[in-house]
C-alpha cells in the first residue's frame, strides 16, 4: 500500500466516522428523539454535515484524489478501488463547482420551503407554496448549471436519482405503458367492488408489529444485521451491509398499511443487507440509484406481496397474530390487496393506477423544467391531468399537487424512479420465471428464499458498482422495457376482475 | 464578552458536539443495534472518545482554563460560569496529571476485565476473573495516585462518586443503620410469608409497557422531554434537561420489575429534566452525583412507590393495561411490594434488605483497599458476610462475587451510593412532611405532582452545581443521619409484619 492510499484510506476513515454519526442522528430524530430534544439533534448534525461538507470538498481531498486516479498507482488499485476513487473524483469535481453561497442558500431554501410545505397542504392552499415553490425550481436549475454544464436541465436531474437514465428514454417506456394502461384500467374501474367493511374493523397495533416481523423474517430481512423503528412515514436506512434499519407505522383501523409498508421497506433493507460487505463504508456499496431501489422494495411488495400464492404458507400464522384475519378468507384477502381504486393519493394507490400518479409527476416535472410554465398553472395542470388518467378531480390542493413534500425539498426528477423500479421488476419477474421456474409455486411452497438468493446474487451484491442500465442488461439481457410490465398487469387483473 | 470567553464558548460547543454522539451512539448500542452493527458503532464511539479526550486534555483548554480563572475577568463572570470554569479546571487538572499510557491501560484492561466476568459468571468461577480484578485494583490504586495524590485510596475513590463523602462518615451511617436493621430483619424473617403465586402468572409485555407510560406520565416524566428504550439492564441516560431517556426491560412472569423499573428510572429521569436549563451541555447540568442521582430514583421506587396510598389512585388502571392484575387485591399487590426475603442478588433485594446487600460490598472494598486482602480470599469473606447479614450463602460464586459487573469495569466506590440515596431519602421524607403535609394522604388523593414540584425545586434545579452534602444541609437542614431511614423501615415493617 503506498504511502498515498493510506492517507486516502484514514481521510475516507474519517469522513465515514462523520456519515455514521449523521445517519445515526436522522435515525433517532425520526425513532425516538422527544419534541424538546430535536433542537440539539439539529444542531449536532449541523455541526457534523458542516465538518463532513468541508471535507468532502477540500484541497487535500482533491489532491489525494488526482494523484490517485491520474498516476501510475491507479492501474495497480483493485477493480472496487478504481470504482471507489472514479467515483468520488466525479462527485469532488461536481461538488467543487457549486459555490458555496448557492449551496447554502439552497440548503437553507429546502428548510424553508418545508415549513411552507407544510402549512399550506395544512390550509390546502397552494398560493402559499408558490414562492416557495417557484424559488426551489429556480435554485435547482441554477444548481444543475454548475453540476452538469452544458446538460438539460430534467435530464440532469433524472440523471441524479437514476445515472444513465434521460428523459427521451423515460418517455418510450412511459408512452408504451399509457397505451396499454389506459384502456385497462377504464374497463377494471367498469367493474368498479364495493369496499370490504372486514379490513376497517380494529387491528391491534401489538398484533401488527408481530406480523410485520413474521413477514420481514419470512422474506429474509436479516435481524443480526438490522432492526425495525416507528415512524409516520415508513422509511430504510443503513450505515452498513451489517446495520439496516426500516421503520413502520400501525394504522388501528388499515391493517394492510403495516403490512404492505413491511414488504416495501424490507425489500430496500435486503438490497442493502446483502451488498458486498467489501464495499462497505465507500461509495460503492449502499445502492445510490433510487430505481435501481424501488424495483427491489416493489418486487417484494408487489410482484411478491400480492401474488395471492406468497400468502399461503403464512396466512394462518397472520390469522393467529392478528385474529381479525382468521374471519376473513384468503381469497377476500386476495381480492382486497389487489383492490383497484382511482384515487387521489399517490401513497395509498394500487399497483396499477399507482403508475399515472407518477407518469402525471413526471410530466408536470418536464413542463415546470422543459416548457418553463408558470407555476400558478401548476394546479390546473395538475387537475387536468388526474381528469384524464383517472377521471377524477382533487377536491383541494392537500389532496392534489400539495400531497408530496418532494418538491418543497427539490427533488425534482425523483419521481420517475418508483415507476422505473415497476418496470425493471416486470423484467425481471420474467427472468426469475425462466431461471428458476414457476414463481406461484415457489411461493406456494414457501421457497421464497430462493427468489431472494437470487436476487442477491443478480442485483444486491453489486451494489452502486453497476448503473441501472448495466444491470438490467447483464441480468435481463436486454434493454429496459415496459412491455413484461403491461403484460403483468394484463394478466394478472384480467383474472381477478374477469375482463373480456 | 471577552474574546477569550467567546473562544472558551466555541471550544466548549464543539467538545459538547463530541459528548451528544458519544450519548448517542451508547443509547443506539443499547437499544436498537442489531448484532452486526454493534461494530460499526464501536470504530465510531472510539473516534469520538478519542477526540474528547483530546480535547478535554489540551494546552489550548488549560490555557483558556488558567486565563479565565486567574485574570481580573474571572469576578465578572456569573456565578453559574464561576462554577464551569473551576469545575472545569479542576476535572482538567486531574486528567493532566494521569499519564496517557496508564490512561489506555486503564482503559484497555476495562473491556478486558468485562468480557473475562461475563466468561467467569457463566461458567460461576471466581478463579477465572480472579487475575483481572486483582488488575483493575492496582490500576484502579495507581490511577488515584495521579488524580488524588495524597488521598488514602478508597476515601479518593468514595468522592469521584459522592463527591465531600469519605469512609469516616459512611462508617458513621452504615454501622448506626447496621444496628437497627439486623434485629429489625431478623424479626421479619422470622415472620416470613409465602409466595404469592397471582404474581407469577402470565402479564403481556405489550400491557407492561402501557403501564410503564402510564406511571412514567402519573409521576411526572415528560414525554414531550423523554422517551423510553428496551434494554435488559434498565438505566437512565441524558443528551440535556430536554431530551432524557429511560429503559426498561419486560419479563412476561414476572410484571413487578418493569413496574419498579419504571419508577426508579423515571425517579432519575425526573431529576435530569428539571434541572436548570441554564445548565444545559456544562458541568453544571447532568447530576454527577451518584447517591444524590440514586436518591431521587430510590425515593420514587421505595418511598412513594413502595406506599400503598401510591396505588390508590392508579390501581384501577393498572387492571385495565394489565388484566391479571383485576384479580389481585390491592392488600395484596402491597404485600408483595414489600415482601422482605433474605434473597442473594441485589437488584432483586426489597428496600430493607437491600442495606445489607451494599453494606457487604462497602465493607468488602474497604477490606480490598485498606486491609490489601488478598483477591484469592474474597469470595470467602462474601459468602461470611451473606451469612452474618441475611443467613444465607451463595451455592456458586455466579450468583455470589460474580452478580455484579461494577468491579469489573473498576467502579470501586459506587455501591454505597445506592445506600447514600436512601438514607437521603429517609431525610427528605421527614421534611417532606414537615413542608406539605402528611404524604399518605397526598397520595391517596392522587397529589403526587406537589411533592414532584417540591423535588424538582429544593433538589433537581440545582444539577452539579450543589455537592450531595451541601444539598442536604440546604434542604433538611442537618447533617446526614441514616436515623430517619431505620425509623421509616422500623414503623412501616413493624405494621405490614404484625411485629411486637
């Protein structure tokens, strides 16, 4: 080791030990921090983000760096290390070319715009948001100006969520899926059910946390490399492969939130349980691709969690914990789970029309950032589009454009990702299928194990090392389609609401 | 403000910022680490430390120490900044003095020694922890050669933990409480009563921990300042006076330790909420008091919850959240409360016999530190003095020398802080209710929130600024006297035992 990679190695010490104490910091604030206690939280993570900030970007970072990647020494590094210094000499560059008043002004706009966020879907009043609005739209393009020069605005930011992906190919994937959606679900809203009066009775909150740790065991979410916190939003985080945490809520009356959360978030947590443990602590492990992501948390949530077979070996075991489910039969269970409503709220949607609520984001995301509209139009917009895809209107804001924080924090871009990760997933439901044989029975027979190990094997363990792309294309072996999605959906509610 | 009291500030912010992720990481551990993390957090708690106690030993603090506390500007500072700066000077000076390698040593032969008494109380060997313990003593009699040079060792050992307390006086306590409690024990054993089996039956953990928030809330915990983790070993921990946390632990047979658990941690949590917020983040908040902190713990466990007229007013409730509990009366939850048995291990002791089981410690480190007694020779003199105390001896060392870790991790002195505490709390009863009134009936009528009030005013708001000895003259108005503890323990036994 020379002498350079092993001052590289205590720097990348170093900063990791700042990482740990800032992700540990979110993590109480979320799970256990009391009201009068989050001021000083506040102000230890300010303190280490600022500490970790000027580290990240300083001049001895950028000189160990170049040294590293532009001499002879690069071509001796191991392949993970040439990842690791490629990659944090792209995000040094990148971060070297904001100034730093931009970046404080938008740390401090994001902070902002989140209490205004926050008052107006309170007053369901979208006037209030707008300046605060209109400033983060005008931040964030300022920002992509310094972090991608020369680049599209949106297509940067697509790029940030999920590297490699622009809008031009968002738009094929999207476009094909509209066309196959929309007739699908105008005729399954034509055999529109009455709601089940079995899943609003009262389920025990206790009960619920015991099935929601039946179910993260039972999908392989490892309990000696993770825990499970509370939380209003359900959420993963992780500060290694051996430390992930998930968080849930305990809806008294909407058991199957706990539920589905459970499924969701352990899906993230077994992505990131199962990276290379040698990437552990660097930029290659943890997974940055937030598509890459969601296709893992959606495949068990959805492509697994409500396939109707998953819950045969468990069933009477969710009936024990939670015994207001020994009166409800598997197949009403069945039927509730994959319950297609046209509703307003993005998070509480189905699988299918879960899909218009984030292709009606992305495409108001190209018209703020493409067609420049005027954010007053935004609403309309909004309204129009919900019309179209789901022949319903918000009554008001807080249940239309103001449901979501992430614009108030400037995540613009970030929404293509849970749609992206659906779509992988129809991919790669067909390619589990082919190699390791008929996925009902698997579930069926309780060898979910196997659809995980594989999974492990094809995805998690690479880590941030491959792209999204790259991994489609090493495991599918094809490009990124939306064609195995539709049919999917195709089949599956073609079945259960017994369509022409 | 000076410039120089404006850096000593910066300086302090930045060793505080240490202090909270230290806190932190050590809750995290505790309660919500899986396994594997646990690693992690070590690499990152020892960075920390590290810096602290760099910090915390720089000729940069020292001089800012010197030059606040010796220049004109000293007499301008407030009487709270007064206390900081000789506090801290003092703790500087001390840490000055103690030589980095044996610092390290101490430090290294600390894990050490814990792991080899977890090994020695599994397997109940005494012979196997022997060489550590005899160590930690010499490292323990080397270190307060440095920290108080001078001082006889045990006497130096006594103040870290009670600070103005020495053998002298606690011999002076111990000896007159010994005196009234041996025949006073020896007449209630005589009367011994059987178990009663209602409380050994089944009490769901979920329902404890309701009953847990219940009497946390009924005492006066503040949620809104505190929050409650699950560990085996309950203890109480503190970022500042606005964010306090207590754990507790819930054994399905057994619903009277998380009860108690839950009173005594809340006891300490009560303190550390109430103290001058002034004091926040300084030497001045956080009691450092061990039988003052222990005191306050002990007065709400024993003297208020270990009274009948406690339960009145919740007694009902707690048959709500603990349903098994319908079935017992309250003449009998009381019985059991203060069933008095000569039992071996000391956190499972009632109030009375409790005495003895410190008292036996107290004595046997004096015997270490003063008669230099051999450490071969230890469990001897355990197993003699069980027999004199409680007539009764330890089958095996494990639930005899071994029961404790305190020695382990070189904490010789801490035990008779337990004891300390409830002779402070004899005290603080009589003028309790010299100042309002008769405490049964306060109780009874559910008024615990004033003798709350009056805690929090004549002891908590005070933090470390008050040492133990000056709190009690303040307060009571005398010297210490273990009299109003045997007094108490006299009147109250006499009437649940029927004595002469």
């Amino acid at each position: 080791m020379s002498k350079l990679f092993e001052e590289f190695q205590n720097y990348l010490n170093q900063m990791n030990q700042y990482d740990h104490v800032i992700t540990l910091l979110y993590w109480d604030m979320k799970t256990n921090t009391p009201k009068l206690g989050q001021e000083g939280h506040v102000a230890a993570l300010t303190h280490f983000s600022a500490e970790n900030f000027a580290m990240s970007t300083s001049d001895q970072l950028g000189e160990m760096l170049t040294g590293l990647s532009e001499s002879a020494e690069f071509e001796e590094l191991t392949d993970t290390w040439k990842f690791i210094v490629k990659r944090m000499k792209r995000d040094y560059d990148r971060n070297k070319r904001i100034p730093a008043d931009l970046y404080n002004t938008f740390v401090e706009a994001q902070a902002q715009a989140g209490i205004v966020w926050e008052e107006a879907k309170e007053k369901s009043d979208f006037s209030l948001f707008a300046p605060s609005l209109r400033k983060m739209i005008d931040l964030t393009r300022e920002m992509t100006g310094y972090t991608d020069p020369g680049k599209e605005v949106y297509d940067a930011l697509l790029d940030q969520y999920e590297e490699g992906m622009d809008s031009a190919t968002i738009d094929g994937l999207f476009e094909a899926l509209k066309r196959e959606l929309i007739p699908l679900v105008k005729e399954i809203l034509g055999k529109q059910k009455p709601d089940n009066p079995a899943f609003s009775g009262f389920f025990d909150p206790n009960g619920q946390r015991q099935v929601q740790d039946m179910l993260l065991s039972y999908i392989g979410f490892r309990k000696d490399a993770g825990s499970v916190g509370e939380t209003e939003h359900p959420f993963t985080l992780n500060f290694s492969s051996k430390d992930v945490r998930v968080t849930n809520h305990y809806y008294e009356h909407d058991p199957l939130s706990s539920i589905f959360s459970a499924i969701h978030e352990g899906g993230h947590g077994i992505f990131e349980q199962n990276i290379n443990p040698e990437y552990d602590n660097t930029v290659a492990g943890s997974c940055r691709y937030m598509g890459l992501h969601e296709s893992q948390s959606r495949f068990y949530e959805n492509i697994l969690g409500r396939n109707k077979n998953f819950w045969i070996p468990v069933y009477d075991r969710l009936g024990e914990l939670l015994p207001p489910f020994k009166e409800i039969s598997l197949d009403d269970f069945y039927q509730e789970i994959n319950h297609v409503r046209n509703s307003l709220i993005r998070v509480n949607a189905d699988e299918v029309t879960y899909c218009f609520h984030i292709i009606l984001r992305y495409e108001m995301e190209k018209a703020i950032f493409r067609d420049q509209i005027p954010v007053n139009e935004l609403p309309a917009l909004w309204n129009q589009k919900m019309q179209e895809y789901l022949q319903i209107t918000p009554a008001n804001d807080a249940e239309g454009i103001l449901q979501d924080m992430h614009w108030s924090d400037g995540s613009f871009g970030y929404f293509p990702s849970y749609l992206l990760g659906s779509i992988y997933d129809g991919m790669l439901l067909d390619k589990v299928r082919e190699e390791l044989g008929d996925v009902d029975e698997l579930l069926r027979n309780g060898r979910i194990g196997e659809i995980t190990a594989w999974l492990n094997k094809k995805i998690h363990w690479y880590g941030s090392t491959r792209k999204p792309k790259e991994t489609i294309a090493a495991v599918c072996g094809r490009e990124v389609s939306a064609e195995p999605l539709a049919r999917y959906f195709k089949e599956k509610y073609t079945e259960i609401y017994h369509l022409g």
